[in-house]
C-alpha cells in the first residue's frame, strides 16, 4: 500500500494532492505485470479505466485499413493513458501494446468516477493534462502533415532533450518505432541521423545522441525541413 501511494503521488496527473487523497486512490486501484508485447486494450474496446506505468513502456497506436501502423506515443514511468475513457465511458480511441517488460497500475472507471463525485478536486489535474496531451496531438498532426522528416526528427531529439534537461538524450525505443512514430521507415530516419552526425549538428553514439549545436536543430525543427 505504502509503495503504491508513493508511486500514485510521483504521477503528474495528480500531483499536489492530499494524504488522504492519494490512500483513497491506492484502495481503488490494481497492479498488474505484462511481458513485452502484451495487448492492454484494442481501438473500440469498452473503456473500463485508466493505467499508470510503474516500469517499462507501452506503445499507443493506430492501424490503417492497409495495415500500416502509426505510432501516435510511447507512454513511460510515471506516465497515464486511457483517462478519456473515464470521462466519456466510451471505446478506446486506438490500440496499446507493451513495447517492453511493464507493471503497470490500472484505475477502474467506475471506482474513479465515484471517487470524482466524492471529490471533485481530483478531476482537476487530469483536466489539465489531458489539455496537454490535446495539444500534443495536434502537434504530431501538424508535424505529420506538414513537416519533412528531418523537422520531426529534431522537434523529437528537442523534446528529448528538454525532458532530460542536458544536451545528451538516449534513443530508448527501436529505430523501428521511432520511425513510425515520426511516419517514416528506419532507412530514412538512418540516413538523416547520419547526416545531421556529418554536419556537426549532433554526435552519434549508438543509442546516446549528444546535441552539438541546438540552434542548428532548432531551426530544422521550426523549418521542418533539413538545413541547405
């Protein structure tokens, strides 16, 4: 109980809440371990709840009707997915598989929703995540649309880059699945590495990638196209 509260308070989506709060969130919800791989939930299945990642990384997605697969995020520590479900109580918007080995914790809707009509303090956090990931969405769309791939990729490594705090990152996902989460495939997404590690823009070194020149990354990521 005692971990499980503490992992429930390092999750953004409700931090700065009440003892009590947290030990009525941690009575409600279940840990469960996946191996790498393993099915969460399908795009249209009924919604019962939400997850948290404790450890590991699961992979959101989409599947076109020719079968090709978009990476729309990759959700890790400390990271929540699903919570639209709690609010609308409809089908999932798109598919989750385990990239890695995950234990996850899982908040089941009609538990949550009764803890929201108790409380309805705790809604407020999530409110302003799922603003957050709103705007994150329609970035990748845009990004999608609108952008080459070597702006996408520097808007990423940038976005790495500010997560961490320093000007080294480490690819933590497959160049495979980083390459559809940029919408390309792992040759293109090679051959700009390799370019950008030419043009002194970034330092490769397998999967650690130091940030040499961010002005210079900057710019691709706000032109979205590589530097002439």
């Amino acid at each position: 109980m005692v971990d499980i509260i503490g992992q429930i308070a390092g999750m953004p989506l409700f931090a700065g809440l009440s003892k009590a709060q947290y030990e009525a969130l941690a009575r409600i919800c279940v840990r469960r371990s996946f191996r790498k791989g393993e099915r969460l939930f399908t795009e249209g299945d009924e919604g019962t709840g939400f997850y948290m990642v404790v450890t590991g990384r699961v992979k959101i997605f989409k599947v076109s009707v020719e079968g090709k697969e978009q990476i729309l995020h990759l959700f890790g520590p400390g990271e929540s997915f699903g919570e639209v479900s709690v609010f609308t109580g409809q089908g999932f918007p798109a598919d989750a598989v385990t990239a890695v080995q995950t234990a996850l914790l899982f908040f089941p809707r009609l538990a949550f929703v009764a803890l929201i009509q108790k409380d309805p303090t705790l809604a407020l956090n999530m409110l302003a995540q799922l603003s957050g990931r709103l705007r994150h969405f329609a970035g990748l769309i845009e990004d999608l649309s609108l952008k080459e791939v070597p702006g996408r990729l520097a808007k990423y490594l940038l976005y790495l880059s500010d997560r961490k705090g320093d000007g080294e990152v480490a690819l933590d996902v497959s160049k495979g699945q980083l390459a559809s989460l940029l919408g390309t495939i792992p040759e293109t997404l090679s051959r700009i590495l390799a370019r950008m590690n030419r043009r002194g823009l970034i330092r490769l070194r397998g999967a650690q990638i130091q940030l040499l020149d961010r002005a210079g990354i900057e710019q691709i990521a706000l032109e979205g196209k590589m530097l002439s």
